[in-house]
C-alpha cells in the first residue's frame, strides 16, 4: 500500500508539470501477461501515455451540455502503468495498475487492470483467481461467446487494443484431458459491457428520440435502473470446451447471466430506464487453414428468459447469431480480414405485434467488418483500417489510425473514429453517435 501512495504521488508531481487539457497500439505491441519460468524476484515493466482526443463535428456531449464553443475533447490524459510479477514453478502473482489522470473528469484514480493469483496444483489443472481479463471466441471485434466484460468507450475514444477489455473479479478453472481443455469462469458479480453515457460521447434519449448528452454521468456511469444488478446473488458463469479436429480449432461454449450491454428497458416512476435482461447462450466456433488465409465460423443462440414467448417489446427477444469470416495475408507486409455476422430475431411476428417503437427492428440483422493491416519499416511502422458496416441499422463505425514505433522505448499512435447514422434509426449501436466523430494522438514511453 506504501508503493501504490507513492507511485501515486510520483505519478500526480509529473501530471502537475504537463499540460492537462488533453490506435490503437495494436495488440501485436502489446505486452504478454504471461510469465515464461520462475522469476528471481519482483520485476517492474510498464510505460507512460499522453493521450488526447477532440470531436471533430463541434456538437459533442459537452458542448449540447454547456453550450460552450471550446474544442470538445472525447480523451484527455496522462495513464502511467506499473506491471509486476512472482512467480515459481507452481504458479505465481499478477500485478497490472494504471494511474490515471483524467481531465474530462477530473479525476485521477487507480485502474487496477490485473491482480490475480495463479496456481497449477496439478499438472492437468491451472487456477486463476482475482481481478484479471478473459477472452475467448474466434471472431474480430465481433463477440458472440465471449459475453467478457468489453470497454467500448475507449475504443471509440482511440486508445490501445488492450483497452477493449475490461478486467473482472473471477475464479478460471482450466483442465486438460489429452487432447481437450475445459475452462470454466465464475464472477460472483455481474459485469456488463462499458458502453457510452453521455459523458465522453452522445446517447440516444428514449423519451424525446433524440441524441442528448448527460455530462452528470461523468461522475457516475450508472444509467440503469438495475440498483441490484451487481450483488453476489447475480453471478455469471461461462464455460468453454476446446479440441482440435481435422486441423482444425473447435469450441463449445455455455453461458448464463446477463446481456452485457441494456438490452432491455424497465419504465421506473413511469419514465423507461435502460435494463440488462437476464440471458443464456450456448454457442461453438471453429478456425483453421482451409486453402490460402484462415477460415473462422461462430455461432451462438441467445436464450432471453424473460421474454420467453417474445411479447415484451421493451426486452430483447431470444436470437440466433452466427459469424463467418476468411484472413488472408497477401504478401508478408500486407494482411486482408473479412467477417460477415448475422442475427436473427425469435419470435418477431409476437414482437412486431407488441412492438410501440417508432422503427421496427427487422428480423435479421446484417454486420459487414473488413480489417486492413499494413506494416511497413521492418515493422515499425503499421497502418490499420477497420470498419463495420450494418445496412439494416443504417449505421457504420469506422477506425483508421497509425502506430509508429520510434525506438525500444518510443512509440506515437495517431487516428481517427469515424461513425455514420440515419434518421429513425439513431438508437441504434452506431447511429447514436454520428455526432461524435474524432481524431486522436498518444504517445507512450515503455520501461
């Protein structure tokens, strides 16, 4: 506790002496968390981040809030991270802490991003236990099966791939049967999905159909009506069975919990409050080499209990979703990803009869992603372009940026968010944040 007052101390004297008004380091830069025999002793790794962002339409969250004509910044900061480690032949503790100094918010905190115990106490079984980040699934920025906490703010922000993750409180269970492995992931808490408030970027307003800002969630992220959504009684379990057939990489997956984003909407003193229904999921994916790029499918049925018979508009209906998608690297600089991701609506002649929406959904819903990577300078300089694009929502999202990596120690991210929406259609994912393209620019020192 003495290390972390102190790093805090450390960390705030150097924010003090930097201007404060303040890509995605995409994850092939990214440190390994994981540790490669035993440790002699405590090793501190880490880096230092200036990070900014600024609406580029003039009308984000902040200005409708205030009316103000400043430049309205999305991201603003400094981020210093300390990463650390001990481990033995048995297993060993995690460490991963962020010191962040948040100008949007003022507020400086401590993001503990990783602090788990690991142990193998026999040589078929690991367990992991504490704050950590799970993944599983074979899709790209697309997630049926990993119903794992995601941050889709700082994606949209600009800041690095890792980010996209959001840690949780859990116990992992891993165990090996020849050629199988079983995972099996508790939170005694349910964790959802960190979507957009009206803080940092617009939401769409339920009541008037607008897009409307709400600046006093910069202070709480709270915006559902599930007061009790969190205690220990609302857990979540996700379950994973791995093996290899034919080549290829294939998976069956179980979850029980809550829909990670609010779903749903539950009327409080007669005004409709978002909602997180409850949800099941039973999925599989499979990936491998068929010909010359990497083929993956997915596929998962979204099981919502309580709109079982689809007549409750204001909760999602039960669904079908499925992902397919082909990667190919065309030469050893340049590499292609495609994805095609459809879900489709259960019961939609009873939701289309209940529906009191001003635009009906439809029956399917159609996601196009590409993904464009090129790396340049042996490696040292990459070039990212991804996009999703959903003619049935009318919408797109779409991210360029541009990392460079100056030497051991340097290295710059620049970029810019980019959204599309169309009228009648602005509550949906995207649409609601058409107002709120930006650019973006980090720097980072690693130690």
């Amino acid at each position: 506790m003495k290390l972390i007052k102190l790093l805090s101390i450390l960390f705030l004297l150097i924010t003090l002496n930097v201007y404060g008004s303040d890509d995605e380091f995409d994850s092939e830069f990214a440190e390994d968390n994981t540790a490669s025999g035993p440790s002699k002793g405590l090793e501190f790794t880490g880096f230092l981040e200036f990070e900014q962002g600024a609406n580029l339409t003039g009308v984000g969250p902040h200005r409708k809030s205030t009316g103000s004509d400043s430049r309205d910044w999305v991201m603003a900061g400094r981020r210093f991270r300390l990463k650390t480690s001990k481990t033995n032949d048995s297993g060993g503790i995690f460490g991963k802490f962020d010191f962040v100094n948040d100008d949007i918010i003022n507020k400086t905190y401590i993001d503990i991003r990783e602090l788990k115990l690991q142990y193998t106490p026999v040589s078929w079984m690991d367990i992991s236990i504490g704050r950590q980040v799970s993944t599983w699934g074979v899709a790209d920025m697309l997630f049926i099966n990993d119903l794992f906490p995601k941050n889709w703010v700082a994606n949209f922000q600009g800041r690095d791939m890792e980010s996209m993750k959001d840690p949780s409180n859990s116990l992992r269970v891993t165990t090996y049967f020849g050629d199988f492995s079983w995972d099996i992931v508790y939170h005694p808490k349910f964790t959802p999905d960190t979507t957009p408030t009206g803080c940092y970027f617009s939401i769409y307003d339920m009541s008037t159909g607008g897009l409307t800002s709400n600046t006093n969630s910069c202070t709480s992220e709270t915006i559902s009506a599930d007061s009790s959504i969190s205690k220990f009684k609302n857990g979540e379990v996700a379950t994973s069975l791995k093996t290899k057939i034919f080549g290829q990489e294939v998976a069956l997956y179980g979850y029980h919990g809550f829909y990670k984003s609010p779903r749903g909407v539950m009327m409080v003193a007669g005004n409709p409050m978002p909602h997180y229904p409850k949800l099941n999921v039973f999925g599989a994916s499979s990936e491998g080499q068929i010909g010359p790029g990497i083929v993956s499918f997915e596929i998962g049925y979204y099981d919502s209990p309580e709109d079982k018979d689809g007549t409750n508009f204001l909760i999602e209906n039960s669904s079908l979703k499925f992902l397919l998608g082909h990667k190919i690297d065309l030469s050893s600089n340049l590499s292609i990803g495609v994805q095609w991701f459809q879900e489709i609506m259960m019961d939609y002649d009873q939701y289309k009869a209940s529906a009191q929406a001003p635009t009906l959904k439809k029956k399917s819903h159609n996601t196009f992603t590409l993904r464009v990577t090129y790396k340049t300078m042996q490696e040292t300089l990459w070039f990212n372009l991804f996009t999703y694009i959903r003619p049935d929502d009318k919408d797109s999202f779409t991210k360029f940026d541009v990392t460079k990596r100056l030497d051991d120690n340097f290295s710059i991210a620049a970029g810019v968010n980019i959204f599309t929406g169309k009228k009648n259609y602005l509550d949906r994912d995207f649409g609601m944040l058409k107002d709120d393209d930006n650019a973006f620019v980090r720097f980072r020192y690693n130690f």
